[in-house]
C-alpha cells in the first residue's frame, strides 16, 4: 500500500508541476514535457523509504482475511 501510494504520489506531482496548465500541440510535445520532467526529477531523486511497521501490516491483513471469511 505505501509503494502505491507513493507511485500516485509521483504522478500526482507530474500532473500538478508539468502537465495540469500546459498546452501541448501534439502526442510528441506532451512526451517531451514528460522527459523534461523525469530529467528534473532524477537530478536530486529521494529514496523510498518503507515507514510502516511490518507486524501492523500483517496484523491488518490477518483482520482483512477475518471480515472476508465471516461474509462467506
């Protein structure tokens, strides 16, 4: 889930910083503002970092499956 979230993150902040009030005049000006942005992007990239306590995330897994079974 924190992996997903991060993935909506980073386009989120494509959508925001590059894309939202550009004008684009065709397929090929649309994928160079993209490029223009990944190369931005990877000048100072940050790491993920995994912030979630594995046993919380296996706890609430464990709670998912009970909820599922008690429906079926």
């Amino acid at each position: 889930c924190s992996w997903l979230n991060a993935v909506e993150g980073f386009f989120a902040k494509l959508s925001k910083r590059r894309l939202k009030r550009g004008v684009f005049h065709s397929v090929v000006d649309l994928q160079a503002a993209i490029n223009r942005f990944l190369a931005e992007h990877n000048r100072q990239p940050k790491p993920f970092t995994w912030t979630a306590d594995p046993d919380k995330i296996i706890a609430a897994v464990k709670r998912g499956h009970q909820v599922l079974d008690s429906i079926h």
